[in-house]
C-alpha cells in the first residue's frame, strides 16, 4: 500500500469521503476539481448576507454519517450541530387545504384518519413495511457490491423486495393502503427526489417512507455543506491533496489499466482512479471508445430525463407560512409528470418544493428575513433559453404567492436561478440531467450501472450514477464501496 497513488476525480461527497478513508488507510490521495470550491452537488454560496446550499438540502438517514465519521474515531457532532425538525414538511395542496407532518407519528396518524377513515391503521402497517425493508436494505444490501446475476447479496435483494411487490410501481403499492389522494400524495412525494413519476419507481423506494415515521429529519447548524466542510477536514488531516480549477480532460490507459490522467496539461500518475464525476462524462467524454464500458446509446437509455429548475430567492421580511419544508402540490399531479416526461413542455401547474432553512438557521439570512430555495423538477428536453426561464420563473412565484397569500416578487434582494444548461457547466451533467442514471424499474439496486468499470481494471465510480444511488446519504455509502474496490484490487487474495 505504501506509495500506491489514488486519483479521484471531483470532490463531492462522494470523491471526499473516498479520499478521506483512502488517505487514512496510507494511500497517497489526490482529488482533482473542476470547479473553484468543493461539494459538488453540495456546494454553497452567499450573497447580500444571505447563504443557501445549492443541493440537497435533506439531512436523512443520519446512522450514516455516524458510521462513516467512527472509521476515523469521530461523531457528526465533532464538527457541526444537529437540528431534529420538530416539522418534517409542510404540504399545500390548495391556499386552505394544508397539511403538516409532525416528528410525532401519533399526530399525523390522527391527521390522517380525519382525511380518510380507517387510513391511520392502513398507513402505519405500510411505514411498518417501509421500516423493515429499509433496515433489512441497510443492514444486507446498502454496504455490499454487486458483480454477478448470482451473488447471495442479489438473493437477499430479492428477499427484501418480497416485503414490496416487486412488479408493483410506488403508486400501485401505495394505493393498496389509502384511496385518498392527497394521503397518496404525502407517502408519494419522495418520488421527486429520484426524478420519476410515482408510476415509474419501483415499490421498493417505499423504504423511504422510513424517513418520515422513524429516522426523522435533520438540518446541520450553516447548512448541508458543513458535512462538506467535515469531509474537507479529514482529507487534510490524513494528507489528501485537494488540486481546485483542475477539470480532468483525459483517462489515459495501457494494458487494460488507467495509469494516469490528463488535467491542465499535466499527467497525474496513478496505480487507481475513482471517478466522483458524472459517469456519463465519464465513460463517453474522459476514457478513449474501446475503453468504455457504456456506449452512447447506453446512457441514452439509462439517463434521467428529469432535470430541475432551481430558484435562490433572499426574500426581506420573510414568507410567514413557509416551513424548513414546503411543498405545493398540483391539483392533478399526473399533469405535471406528463408535462415531465411525456410532452417535455414546461409544466403548466409546477409541483414546487422550497426549503426555507433561515427557518432553522438564522445564520443564513439577515434577522426577520428568509434565505429560500425553490426547486421544480422538469424535463431534461426542455429548451433552457432565457426567455423561457424568465416567464416560467415569474409562474412559480405566482403559484407560491397564491398559496402563501404572501407579495415575494418586490420583496426579492437575492435572485438567481439554476436549471439545464447550469448542470451542465458546472457538474459536467450529461444533457442537462439533475439526478443521474433513472431508477425506474429494472434499473435500481444491483441492476444500477457497477461501480467498477469493465474494461479498465483499476477504475472505481463513487457518487449519484453509481451502487447504491441517488442522495447525499447513498453518496457516502458509494464512497465506502468504491473504497472496498480499491482495497480488492490492491490486495486482489483478500476476495
């Protein structure tokens, strides 16, 4: 191991957890980014005394950060504050039709059985389920690598899945358990965060419902990008090297093996590589043809076509009936996933989600004003030209008005916004996309695109595209298994 060189390309969660484990373990660690600051997907920035977090802004599944934190004999709590939201979220389905969900699953429970009788039993045998599958998911699936149709891990998948009809989309299975949709919508809404329409993810993205009824919700006093900022810590403490403003421009292999890279004019030796990086920019853009495991037409089918249209508002003075979480929801939402993924228009009545963390946080905005985020998710075949992002921002900003009762649009002292053409600048995201590879069906778990490559033997991929998924918390986990890879190749009798 001694002098065994490790490049990692892009420092996300993924590329900084990898790196941070590598370098403790004696690896000398180089992590090459293209941007001028860290975080990938989680990067942050301030303006006019405001800070928002660019990315997820879910800190979920926190036993997580706790296990990748102990490897180094540390807690979360060694290097930021953790808040448990008393709310979850907020759910608008009309101005007067609202509803919160609570930390206390006996409130929403009692919230749900006034919505649709005999609903509170039925729901809280379903979050049973997600809770079993989630564990089981966790304890036997997260943390494993997959390489053939016949790994006793593939079994226990399956296993898992049995819990959840496994040819059942989230909908079908939801709807085995309440009529209502509007409780539909409350169990169905974690489907925007994969970029599928609840028709298309599979039942097993049940598991997430976890989430709501037992792992509850976090917010990191200053927001997501102090896990960043954690990750960053660690890297250099172990004696990582973190090389800003270096976008890698070539893999370049011999023998079957990536020996080097090309960043800036300058060779990077390597004895591995672990890509943090988009896997389609990847594989299509950084490795030559007969090196590629995936072909165009591959990532063509594999591809997200969701992308999403991001609003950074700094509003003065404040929207009173925004929580932490918001979301408003269309009247007929199967509108909204048309518009996404059928006619690729822009949607007409938005599913919008807004995290207002100036809720939690008074750090990120001046006092009595709130730093807000709006995300709608959209068609990756949308037109991004400036005229249509003007007229579409102005219809948010009317639907959150209207919902809220609340002027924002004279009030607004921050005002950017980030959609297709700004994934691609500045994440190298194939077509624009906002999520990665789609986890429809027949293409989540072990049947996601594998984290090693197949034709160059010592090539790893850690992050969205690769096992186990898309999110912060997978992203982790991601790095902890191109991690093992690492390990593997090194020491190729341990197998």
């Amino acid at each position: 191991m001694k002098n065994k060189k490790v490049i990692i390309i892009g420092a996300g969660i993924g590329g900084l957890t990898a790196g941070a484990l590598l370098a403790q373990m004696g690896y000398e660690v180089t992590i090459l980014e293209k941007n001028s600051s860290i975080g990938g997907r989680v990067m942050q920035f301030s303006e006019s005394g405001y800070t928002f977090d660019m990315g997820s802004p879910w800190y979920i599944m926190p036993e997580v950060y706790e296990r990748l934190f102990a490897h180094f004999g540390k807690k979360p709590s060694d290097f930021y504050h953790l808040t448990k939201l008393k709310t979850h979220y907020r759910m608008f389905f009309g101005k007067n039709q609202v509803i919160d969900i609570d930390e206390d699953m006996s409130k929403n429970l009692q919230q749900f059985e006034a919505m649709e009788k005999g609903s509170a039993k039925n729901i809280k045998d379903y979050l049973a389920k997600s809770k079993s599958l989630y564990d089981f998911s966790m304890k036997h699936v997260a943390y494993k690598n997959h390489d053939s149709m016949f790994d006793r891990v593939r079994f226990a998948w399956v296993r898992a899945a049995l819990s959840a009809p496994i040819f059942d989309s989230l909908e079908e299975f939801v709807s085995r358990y309440t009529k209502n949709k509007e409780l539909q919508k409350v169990l169905l809404y974690s489907s925007l965060f994969i970029g599928n329409p609840p028709q298309q993810t599979p039942s097993l993205y049940s598991a997430l419902a976890n989430i709501d009824s037992h792992t509850g919700v976090f917010y990191p006093q200053g927001g997501m990008h102090q896990v960043v900022t954690a990750l960053e810590m660690l890297c250099k403490e172990y004696g990582a090297t973190i090389k800003l403003r270096t976008p890698v421009a070539k893999i370049v292999t011999k023998d079957g093996c990536a020996s080097s890279v090309i960043a800036r004019n300058k060779r990077y030796n390597a004895d591995f590589i672990i890509s943090n990086a988009d896997y389609a920019h990847t594989e299509l853009r950084l490795l030559d043809e007969e090196h590629r495991t995936y072909d165009e037409q591959y990532a063509e089918y594999k591809r997200n076509t969701s992308s999403a249209f991001i609003m950074y508002f700094g509003v003065k003075g404040g929207v009173k009936k925004l929580k932490h979480h918001t979301f408003i929801v269309a009247n007929d939402w199967d509108d909204h996933f048309s518009d996404m993924f059928a006619d690729t228009s822009w949607p007409n009545e938005p599913l919008v989600y807004i995290t207002t963390s100036s809720k939690t946080d008074p750090s990120v905005a001046p006092k009595g004003c709130d730093a807000i985020r709006v995300y709608v998710p959209i068609s990756a075949y949308i037109k991004d030209t400036p005229e249509a992002r003007a007229a579409f921002k102005e219809k948010v900003i009317q639907r959150i008005e209207q919902m809220t009762g609340e002027d924002i649009r004279s009030r607004l002292v921050v005002d950017r916004v980030f959609t297709i053409k700004d994934y691609q600048r500045l994440y190298n995201s194939y077509r624009g996309g906002g999520l990665g590879f789609t986890t429809k069906k027949f293409n989540t778990g072990f049947l996601h695109p594998n984290n090693k490559s197949m034709k160059v033997r010592n090539l790893f991929y850690a992050g969205r595209d690769s096992l186990p998924g898309i999110g912060m918390g997978l992203a982790v986990i991601s790095a902890e298994l191109a991690v093992m890879r690492v390990m593997e190749a090194d020491t190729p009798s341990r197998k």
